[in-house]
C-alpha cells in the first residue's frame, strides 16, 4: 500500500497532525530566543520557556493570558519603557512584515527585538515577538572595539615615544654644551661680576629645558630612575602639604587612604609626579567655582576583562593591583576628549600646555601599570592609575656608596668620545677646567683606534651610548677585549636604568646623564678613578 506523503507517510491524517504539532512545540522551546504570540486584543496565546527566562515573569502571571500583566513586569525593567511600549502598540495591528530594534535593560543587559504578524487567510490575527540576550555579544563587540583602540593608542604612542626619545636625546646635547659653557663661565667670574646674574638665567632657563626633556623620556616610556618598594597610601601621606598648595580657591583636597596596603616597585619621585599632576588637573577642572578633589588608594582585583578599559593594559596579567584614584567634581569631559587627553600638547585649557597627562601615561607605561578615565560633561572625572603588586621577598638593602676619595693626581687623560662637536668641546674645557687632561673621539671607530694605540695614557673613557658608525655598546665591547681594565663612565641623555637595560651591571664602572655640569662629572670619574 502506498505512503500518503500529505501527513509524512501515516495511514491516520490525525496522528500527522499530532507529529506536526509536537514538532512545533519542540522547536519552539528549543529555540535560544524568547518567543511570545499575542492575538489581535493583545492577549497572550503562546509563549516558550525561554522568553519567561528572559522577561523573568512568573508562569502564573503568563498564563492569565492579558498582556497588561506582563507588561507590569516588562515596565520594570526597561530602561526606556515609553518607547518599548509605543513600538509594541504601534505594532500591534500593523500589517508591517517585519521588524527589528534593540534596548536596554537597567540590569545592563542588551535585548534585540523582532517581531512580524501573524496572518490567517490574508487577515492578520495576531503577532509573533521574537527577543534575543545579546548582551554578551555586544559585550565581545565593545571589548574588540577597546582592543583595536588601545592597539592604534599604542602604535600612536610607540611612534611618538620613539621621535620624544630621540628629540630629547638630541635635545640633552645641546643643553650640555649650554649648561656647560654657563657653569664654566660662572666658575671663572668673581661673584660681583656685572654679567653674572644674566649667566644664571641662561643656566636656570637651560635647566627648566632639560625639565622638559625628562618629561619627553617619561612619555616616551625611558624615564625611570631607581626603583624601591614603596607604600602608595605613604606617598600620598607624605605629599599632603604639597597637594593642597596645587589646590584652587574654591577646590578642597579630601584623602581617603587605605592602610596596610602591598608595596609596588617605583621610582617614587616619578610616582609623585602622577599623583600631583593628577590632582592638578582636577583642581584646574574645578576652576573658579567649589568643588572637591578626592585621592583615594587602595587594592584591586583585575580580570581580564577589567582591564581591557584602562590604557596600557592589553597585556598586564591578572592578579591584584594597587591603584591610586583621583576624583573631582568639576566640568567633565565628552568621549572625544577623553581620547585625546594623552596626547602631547592637548589641553582644553590653552594652546601648548605641555606634557603633563602624556608625561603621566609615560611614567604608568614604564612602570607597566594602567590608566583608567572616566568621565562624563558636568559629572566630574575619575582617574585611577594601577600599579602591579609588588612579588617576591623585600630585596636587599644596598649597600652603602663610598664616599669619593680627594681626586688623585692624573697622570692619564680622560677619553672623550661623542659625536656631537659641541658636547666634546665643552667636555673637554669642563675635564681641564677640573684637572683632567683629555683625548677625544668623534666616533666610536676612532675610539677604539685611540684606545689600541694610546692605550697606557688613557685612565678611563666617557662613552657616549647613541652614535653613528658604531654605537656606545659595541665601542664598550670592543674596549673591553682591547683592554679588560679600562673602566668605562657611560654618558647618555637617556636615565641610567634606561641606558643600561642591555649592558651587564659589571660592563660599566660609572653612569652620567647629560646635560651634565662640570662638578657631576668630575665627581664620578674622580670616583672610577679612585677605586
């Protein structure tokens, strides 16, 4: 007998409407998505599981069948319910096919929302709503968003880094042949010299560049000095008197300092500079009017997923954070603003402010921290910078430095060597000027051959680290196999730690950083010198 093929091959059409059926519900409730059917009067006349999961409304309330009762519950939960429910009694009897748009909730999830009518020979009975969770989703949206912000941040930063470092370097040396020509002038006046004062500002004027300079380095991530462990909220503490003299007439200064909290490696004078920065900005957001600067500290728990808001944090690990927060009540910033806070330059204020935020994400980068801003146009500002807790066992005190021995009598010259015409001149006046006879070289080729022909009257070398031809690190390796007991002083506008970060603590048996002046550089190779 054949197979009627109208109700999937049973003899009984009744018993294919059953399968049809069942095959409905279980679609039905095995769909992601929640599903409500309502009639022409609004009523409900079908809905799943899922759709009560999402809505969380009880069952009972759902099986009274009037749409009004779920809608009390509906109401509750929107962030926008006018609107929600203008479009679902616009929709009600539209012969629309189709319809889409998406809301918030206020517990933070994200609903998307379809909906088309239900038709009975060409006449509409009814509409299906179809609403989806995509909350995670917008979520993973956002999240490859921030990351794809944060990679163009940092290209953007590692460019500029890389230009701020080698200006600043470049920079460093003509602040040398500066501050050193001054502080030989000043050396050879008498102190009623007529010309004297304006020497001093030529030196106080250089000094406030080479300020500059070291906030270059900072933004460009090679401004770190010494590290120690130290405790965020002492810190703080110990600025107090400092912070409240940055505050405005109207701004006051509030301290909420956790105790006892984990040490962070730092360089504190830098960490300093964050914080006070920080709350100058907030007092300056303040202006003229009253409003409250709040420095807060205290210890956080990071996720992933946490620090994917914060700039620099695309590849700190998880774990705890010690964070210090500063929050004002003044004017706020929009979106576009906030991205543009750290770059160089910017300020809302006026034309050429300076380095100061740029300075700040420098020092958070060099200490691979995070920054966080949140902000909103009228609202105040919130910054919170995270610093990674400090691991391992307190590291051994340093042993004490010896005090440097009375300058013996040279009976070898000092080797010079920098490319930079005007740095080995007046290198080579401060050196005389301090008893030092001198050799020098342009480059670190000539270097070495100064070094394997005149080796025995040459006592020590100051090694410029950036050169041309062959830089500072291969000129030290080649005079450490040329002769393995010629102490070498590296020079550098760059910091020591930075300088040195690929050079063996024992390669090199002193450091100085230009813009040096004649009594920091006799100092150290009277130091090398004696041992």
């Amino acid at each position: 007998m054949a197979r009627n093929r109208g109700n999937g091959g049973s003899r009984n059409p009744s018993e294919g409407l059953r399968r049809a059926l069942s095959l409905l519900e279980a679609t039905i409730e095995s769909t992601a998505d929640g599903l409500l059917v309502v009639d022409r009067e609004g009523r409900i006349t079908r809905y799943n599981r899922r759709f009560a999961e999402i809505w969380r409304i009880p069952d009972e309330v759902l099986a009274t069948g009037r749409d009004e009762d779920a809608l009390e519950f509906v109401h509750d939960q929107l962030r926008d319910p006018e609107a929600f429910l203008a479009k679902v009694h616009e929709l009600y009897h539209s012969p629309e096919a189709s319809s889409f748009d998406s809301f918030e909730l206020t517990d933070g999830r994200t609903l998307e929302r379809y909906s088309i009518p239900q038709r009975l020979d060409d006449e509409i009975v009814g509409r299906v709503w179809s609403f989806r969770d995509v909350t995670a989703r917008r979520r993973a949206e956002e999240e490859r968003r921030q990351i794809e912000r944060k990679m163009r941040q940092a290209q953007k930063l590692e460019s500029l880094g890389v230009l701020a470092g080698g200006v600043a370097h470049d920079f460093n040396n003509i602040l040398t042949a500066i501050l050193g020509n001054a502080d030989l002038a000043l050396s050879a006046l008498p102190e009623d010299a007529p010309f004297r004062p304006m020497l001093l500002e030529i030196e106080k004027a250089a000094r406030r560049a080479a300020g500059l300079c070291h906030q270059m380095l900072a933004y460009s991530g090679q401004g770190r000095f010494a590290v120690s462990p130290v405790d965020l909220s002492d810190l703080v503490t110990d600025m107090n008197h400092l912070l409240h003299g940055a505050m405005s007439s109207g701004a006051a200064l509030r301290l909420r300092l956790a105790s006892g909290l984990p040490r962070i490696d730092v360089d504190a004078a830098q960490i300093c500079q964050v914080v006070a920065s920080l709350v100058t900005n907030a007092s300056e957001a303040i202006g003229e009017g009253v409003g409250t600067v709040e420095v807060s500290t205290g210890v956080a728990e990071c996720r992933p997923e946490d620090l994917v808001s914060h700039e620099m944090s695309d590849d700190l690990p998880e774990g705890r954070y010690v964070y210090v927060e500063v929050s004002d009540t003044g004017c706020g910033m929009d979106r576009e603003t906030i991205g543009r806070i750290f770059d160089p330059f910017f300020s809302t204020k006026f034309t050429g402010r300076g380095l100061g935020l740029p300075a700040v994400l420098g020092i958070v980068r060099g200490h691979r921290g995070a920054i966080r801003v949140h902000s909103e146009p009228g609202k105040g500002t919130t910054v919170r910078v995270l610093f990674p807790e400090r691991g391992g066992a307190e590291a051994p005190a340093a042993p004490p430095k010896k005090e440097a021995a009375a300058a013996p009598e040279p009976r070898r010259a000092v080797l010079l060597v920098d490319d930079e015409e005007t740095v080995r001149d007046v290198g080579s006046r401060m050196l005389e000027a301090a008893g030092f006879p001198v050799i020098v070289a342009a480059d670190g080729v000539e270097a070495l051959e100064i070094a394997r022909e005149r080796r025995r009257e040459i006592a020590c070398v100051v090694l410029d680290l950036s050169m041309p031809r062959l830089g500072g690190e291969d000129v030290l390796r080649g005079l450490q196999q040329l002769a393995p007991d010629l102490p070498v002083i590296l020079s550098s506008g760059y910091d020591e730690q930075e300088a040195t970060s690929g050079i063996g603590s024992g390669e090199i048996a002193g450091f100085v950083q230009k813009p040096y002046r004649l009594a920091s550089l006799a100092a150290v190779i009277r130091r090398v010198l004696a041992g």
